[in-house]
C-alpha cells in the first residue's frame, strides 16, 4: 500500500501511471444501493472522505469494524464526526455529478470483536466492556471480525481458539451475527462452531478466497458468504467458481478497505467506494450483464442480505438475557 498516496476531494477513480500522474478510471454503474459488509474506516487517512465518495457511487450502506484489542474509542467517537464530514463532502462532489437527487453517505453500523491475531490479550475485562459497550451502543450490530489465523500465528493457536469460544457465546447473549476471519484454519474453525453453535443471529464468512470444495460445508451451514477484492483479481478463477454457488440470499459484498483493493485500481489504497467494482465483477460472475431488470433485481439482492444481516434493530440486547 502506497502511504504516500493523494487524496482527490472527488468522486473519481483513479489509477496510477508512470511519473506520478493519475489517470481517471470510469466507475461502475450501480444498479441499485450497494453495501460493504467489511471495512475498517479507522484505518482510511480520511474516513468522511471516503463515506462521500461512497455514497455519490450508491453505497448505501458500511459495516465499519472495530477491534477493542487495539482500539476500543476511535471509531465509537468519530464516527459521527466522520458522517459530518462526509455530507460536506457530499455537498461539493453532488454539484459535480448530473443533478439527481442529492447524494447522501451510507449508513455506518460498527462490527466489534477482537481478531484472532489480538486473541493473546482477551480478558475478562475487555470481555466485561464489551459486553456493556454491546448492550448499550446500538450502531453495534455484529461480533466480530473473531475467527482463527493460522497463516501468521500473531497469537498462540490456544488462546485464539479460546477467544473465539467466548466470543461466539458474546454473540449469542447479545442477539448478534458474527462476522468470520478464518485464515489457514478452516478445519478448527468450523469444528468449533459446530461444538458451539452457530449463533441464531447469522453467522457470516469474511474475505472468502478458497475454492468450492471449501465452500460446501458453510453454505450448508447457512452462512452468508462476503466476497471482496480477491474475487477480480486475475488468478482468482476459483474464488470465482465458489462464488457461483452461494445461494443468492445469502451472498454479500464487502471492502475489508484499507486492503484487497479491487482490479482495475490494485496496489492503491481501498475505500469503502470501491466495493462498485466487486459488485460488478459477481454481477458478471453470476451470469448478470447488461442493464436488465434482473441484473437491477440482482443488486437489490445483495444489498438486501446485507440489511437484514447487519442492520436490524438490536431487539435482544435491550431486553437482557
Ligand atoms: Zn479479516
Ligand atoms: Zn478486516
């Protein structure tokens, strides 16, 4: 990733050339609104910024993750400021688009969960604060992203395994989905939540990158599957083929912005905006091309999965269990 990237206060795409120069790549249409399931907009250099952006290109909704190992205020309180910016953003960037109806940044709901490369300093405590912060902050609307990582063992394979265990039955008492980040460890993992239980809420598989022999057993589950940036890349023709056989309802999109930047923009910085061009590609992965109505039907989908997933009303928290 290129820190010393520019920013554009503008709703283009851009990509990179010899000497420096920019050169403006032409964004997807979007069909219908689109959302990302998975970014971390505590990570962008201008949060708001990207959220305008966003929203000028139809996302309609952002699932920002937050790891209360690393930082637990951040998120909790700028998002609003975020948002603030964001609509001023807005503002400027609609007057440069063809005068529809005004653009607005997408709703931003918060994933909260310790990842597994953290999982060595999950106590009590931050159990405790969780739990609270869950039950009293209701942009909280899933756990996560929890799982296991044994490509960088970041954390010793016991205690991440243990974190997990606790997570998943956070989840539960608070009534919420769990977003999955499973890395090398597919076997453990599911192993685990069948010993567990999947949560009642939905339990959603991050990142998806393997093949369709992998991709079998959590569908059968009923997981939702989010498929971000690997999907366009060149030599991902087998993430592609798993993608085919997600059932439609349960089928998503997602960022996991700043990483995974999608083709044609690969080695620049991902922003919650660039979620237009993996929609594309699954679009024409599932057989969707052209401007038809099936192909609208089909946006309407994903973006549907992805509310009825992360943006329900926090029923369960309030009442306690
Ligand atoms: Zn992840
Ligand atoms: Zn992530």
């Amino acid at each position: 990733m290129d820190r010393e990237e520019p920013l554009f206060y503008d709703e283009h795409f851009r990509q990179k050339r010899k000497h420096d120069k920019w050169e403006i790549v032409t964004a997807p249409h979007s069909f219908a609104p689109i959302a990302d399931t998975h970014a971390h907009l505590d990570m962008l250099p201008d949060p708001g910024l990207s959220l305008a952006r966003a929203g000028v290109h139809e996302v309609a909704f952002v699932e920002t993750i937050v790891n209360p190992a690393e930082d637990d205020r951040t998120t909790f309180d700028e998002l609003d400021g975020w948002l603030r910016d964001g609509e001023l953003y807005v503002r400027k960037m609609g007057s440069l688009c063809c005068g529809q109806a005004p653009y607005r940044c997408p709703k931003v709901r918060i994933g909260y969960g310790v990842h597994p490369h953290d999982a060595k300093d999950y106590t009590d405590e931050l159990e405790a604060a969780m739990e609270m912060r869950g039950r009293s902050d209701g942009r909280i609307s899933a756990i996560g992203e929890i799982g296991l990582d044994y490509h960088y063992d970041l954390s010793a394979r016991d205690e991440q395994r243990e974190a997990f265990r606790r997570q998943l039955s956070l989840a539960k008492r608070l009534g919420l989905p769990v977003l999955l980040h499973m890395r090398d460890a597919h076997d453990e993992g599911f192993a685990i939540l069948e010993e567990e239980g999947f949560p009642e809420a939905g339990t959603l598989l991050h990142c998806y990158t393997l093949d369709s022999h992998e991709l079998a057993r959590w569908v059968e589950a009923g997981c939702y599957v989010a498929f971000g940036g690997a999907l366009t890349f060149k030599r991902s023709e087998e993430v592609r083929e798993a993608a085919k056989l997600v059932p439609l309802d349960r089928l998503l999109t997602e960022t996991d912005a700043p990483y995974m930047t999608p083709e044609p923009l690969r080695g620049t910085v991902c922003g919650a905006e660039h979620v237009v061009f993996t929609v594309e590609r699954l679009a024409e992965v599932r057989g969707f091309a052209g401007d038809s109505a099936e192909r609208r039907a089909f946006y309407q989908q994903l973006y549907d999965n992805a509310i009825r997933l992360l943006d329900r009303p926090q029923v369960a928290a309030k009442e306690g269990e």
